[in-house]
C-alpha cells in the first residue's frame, strides 16, 4: 500500500507555536508553496546591533535620544507576528546610552481599530519585564486623538494624543505582505496603529479601492503614500521593522527614517515572502499560521489558485482566541457591521464551497470572508480529509499555502487569465 502523501504546517502562534501534520492520498498531485525565505537563519545578537549601529536615512536612535523628555514606543498587536520581545531590548539599550530613565518612556499598543490588548496579550508581545517597569497604554481610536491636518489625499489625520505628547516617536514592527499598503510595517504603526477610527477609515474605504492597491503592490500604493503623509505629520522618529521566517524569528532587520528603512525592508520582503504560483486547482489549502485570527486575508491569496470552473477552499486557522475584534471590518450584529464591512454575500467566484478547520468553533469569526451559512466547519484534518476524498475520489489537484496570512505570488496571472 502507497503511504499517503504528508505535509507539516505551522500553527498556533503566541500560544505554543506548534506543527500539525495533514495528509493526502498517494494518487493526488499536491504541491507545496513555500516563500523562498521560509528557512532563512535566525539574525544574531551582532546582526541585530548591526542594524541600529547603521540606521538608514537617520541618525542611530541613542543619538536622537540626548536631551528628549518624554519618549513614546509604539509596538503592533498579536494579529502581527512581530517578536517585539525580542526587538525592544536593543531600542532601550538606546535609549539607556542616551540617559532616559525609566520614567521617561511609554508604550503604546498601536491596535489601530482592533480590539484592545490585555495584561496576557501584552506580556506575549513585549515581555513580562516592561509591564512592570514602564507606562503601557492600549490605542483608543475613538477618543483621546488630536487633529493634525488633512493629507494631500484628503484624509483627515488625528492621532494618538499620548502619543503626541512625546518628542521622540519610535515604532516597531515587521514587513509582510498586506492586502492594503501592499507590504505592512513602516508606516502603518501610525495609520493605522495609532489613529483615529476616522482616519482609518476614510484612508481604508477612499483609498483602498484604487487599481494600485493589492497584495505586493508598493511604490505607486495610494493608500500606503497616504499612511506614509500621516506618519510624516505625526513625526514618528524611528522605526525598526523585521522580516521573519516561518518559526517567526527575525531573520533580518531594517532601522532608521519611517520610509527609507521601509523601501530597503520590501527589497527584501519582496524575494522573501514570495512563492511560486499554481494554477488550475481542485483544491486549496490555506493555512493561517502569522495571522490565524485575520483569515479574511486568505481568499484574496487562495481564490486565485482554484480552477474556474470551481473548487474547494480550506482555511486551516487554529488559535484558542479566535477571530480578532475589528472595530472597522467585523459584524456586532445580524447584518450590521464596522465602517468597512460589507455583507460578503456569496463566495468568491470560483469557490464551491468553503471549509474553516479549527478545533475551536467560531461561527461569527466568517463574517467577514462570507455569509454564516455559506462556510463548513470542521474540528480536524480528519473530518476535513473525508469530505475531500468524497469529492474528489482518486484524483485531485492540490495546492498547499504554508501560510496564507505572510506570503504571496508575484507571478500570479492578471484577472481573467487565472487557471
């Protein structure tokens, strides 16, 4: 007897980071996408210093630092991968070189519009120590932001008023590929990490709907121009961004001006994340490992991998929080939603059917990929395996996703010519 053909994926992110194996049978043809930078080595302690002994496009952060009163440090959420534990000691060894003392220095949780962190989730992001040793405050973008102006694209910006307090603004974060500023991190640690939930909005629903504005697409982005106009006004200082393999370690690291160590990190980003693209499938596999509580990210990157004519979609998203609370994109009701939300009212078009696996149940966590009623839910591979092998019998085309939240195809054909 032919054994059967097994893949393992990355999951559980913030809690455990553990593997699951899947499996298919022998006579299915499977590919794996895996990004080129997938197993990238791990930056070390002197590659890490590297990068904040050579800022790009600034003076070295300790420089800055000499004789700033009040110091602000802006770190993304668990909906980000970051590993800011492991970035903020060498910020506040900066800063110690500079003389700030403890009470000098904030944090704030640039959470945008999503749900507040609490003291566990805190702790996942930044360490045990800095809860007990600095201020760390969570972003309200419904109150507390101060108006700065209009940006060129006619978005008002207001911002973090704690914040603006600060006379040295420094963010950190990683670059991934993202469906609205075409990669994340840089700017985005302001808009939206730290604006108003009117900003975020007229920026999301103005801009987002412009032809420059897609997974991977970056110097002509309108949306991320403007988040870069934001950042400008609101004088971040500093930002230190990582690029991560598929353990979520720091493989490198770019520190310096907000938008320069940006452009030089998506140079990276852009070979480090992409994989090859596969066309023509009976099924896909999208694993959520980065971002398992965002699944909506995964059609946009799966959807175009099914034949035509349709197939099946299998987002595999375990995480015990479940979907994330997102003030702008999710539904507080039957056919109610945020600012963003719109009712997804059928799948995607070449989607016959649409499966979520989790051993955590999570209904409402659809609604924004689809209606309720229009996705499967399944608790184990095993259940996921029998509805497949029903379908699809002896032979199927499968493609695998390692991780549909942090990767992307470069090479992906152009609407209308996909499978």
């Amino acid at each position: 007897m032919t054994e059967p053909i097994t893949i393992r994926l990355r999951q559980m992110a913030w809690y455990g980071d553990e593997t699951i194996d899947i499996d298919f049978p022998s006579s299915w043809q499977v590919t794996v996408c895996n990004t080129r930078g997938c197993d990238r080595p791990r930056l070390s302690d002197d590659g890490m210093r590297k990068a904040f002994v050579n800022p790009i496009g600034a003076t070295t952060i300790r420089e800055a630092a000499r004789g700033k009163k009040r110091i602000a440090i802006l770190f993304d959420d668990l909906t980000r991968a970051t590993p800011a534990h492991d970035i903020l000691p060498y910020v506040l060894e900066e800063l110690a070189a500079a003389g700030i003392e403890d009470n000098q220095i904030r944090m704030v949780a640039a959470v945008g519009a999503h749900g507040a962190m609490n003291g566990i989730s805190l702790r996942k992001k930044i360490g045990e120590e800095p809860m007990g040793r600095f201020l760390v405050y969570n972003h309200n973008p419904y109150e507390f932001c101060v108006p700065l102006g209009t940006s060129s694209r006619g978005v008002p910006v207001e911002v973090n008023a704690e914040v603006m307090r600060c006379d040295l603004k420094i963010g950190i974060g990683s670059i991934v590929p993202h469906p609205l500023a075409g990669f994340g991190g840089g700017s985005k640690i302001i808009l939206p990490g730290v604006a108003s939930v009117n900003t975020i909005s007229v920026n999301h629903n103005k801009l987002g709907v412009s032809p420059t504005v897609d997974v991977g697409r970056y110097e002509e982005n309108i949306a991320k121009l403007d988040m870069n106009e934001a950042a400008r006004m609101a004088g971040l200082d500093f930002k230190v961004d990582a690029i991560l393999n598929m353990k979520r370690e720091v493989t490198a690291l770019f520190v310096g001006d907000v938008v320069e160590e940006h452009v030089a990190g998506v140079r990276v980003a852009k070979e480090h994340y992409a994989a090859d693209f596969v066309g023509d499938c009976d099924i896909v596999i999208a694993n959520c490992y980065f971002k398992a509580n965002e699944v909506t990210l995964a059609p946009r990157l799966a959807s175009p991998l099914l034949k035509s004519s349709g197939g099946d979609m299998v987002f595999i998203a375990i995480t015990p929080e479940g979907q994330m609370t997102h003030y702008l994109g999710r539904t507080f009701g039957e056919n109610m939603g945020g600012r963003t939300w719109f009712s997804r009212s059928s799948l995607p078009p070449n989607t016959s059917r649409l499966t979520v696996m989790s051993p955590y149940p999570d209904k409402v966590g659809s609604d924004w990929t689809a209606e309720y009623h229009l996705v499967n839910h399944a608790r184990d591979w095993s259940q996921v395996r029998a509805m497949l092998e029903k379908t699809y019998g002896k032979s199927a085309r499968v493609a695998v996703i390692p991780d549909a939240t942090s990767q992307y195809f470069p090479d992906e054909p152009p609407t209308g010519m996909r499978g």
